[in-house]
C-alpha cells in the first residue's frame, strides 16, 4: 500500500478543522510547511497560503466573516 501524499489545500483543511480558530496567511504559510511544503521564498509560501484558503472558503470549509480582513475560521 502506497501512502499518497497530501495536496496543500488537503493538508491545510486537515490542520484547520483540527486546530480550529482563526486562519490568517502566516499561519497557513506555516501549516504548509508543517506538512512539508517548502516554499521558494517567502513571497511564494504567501501565494500559495492565501491561494489554498481562498480555495477552502470556495469548497465551504472556512468562512470570512469580514471582506476588509483575509481572516478565514471555519464555517
């Protein structure tokens, strides 16, 4: 049995709904690292970060309660 790796949104979901509160790109960037994405730069960690919880809060899992802050809890 082969043990596939997760993609980033599938890792971040996971970290989400297992640490629950507030989800703010540095925390994601460090979430993704956690779960062995190594970024190029930092620039690029944010990219991806903010590009996976758009992508969560488009599948539902998180929410942004205020449009004027990129602050994601789950929904």
């Amino acid at each position: 049995m082969t043990d596939t790796p997760l993609t980033h949104p599938q890792a971040l979901a996971a970290v989400i709904q297992a640490l629950g509160g507030t989800w703010d790109t540095q925390r994601a960037v460090l979430a993704l690292r956690v779960a062995g994405y190594e970024p190029s730069d930092e620039r690029a960690g944010e990219k991806e970060a903010r590009r996976n919880l758009r992508l969560l809060a488009e599948n539902g899992l998180i929410v942004r309660p205020d449009p004027d802050q990129a602050v994601y809890r789950l929904a």
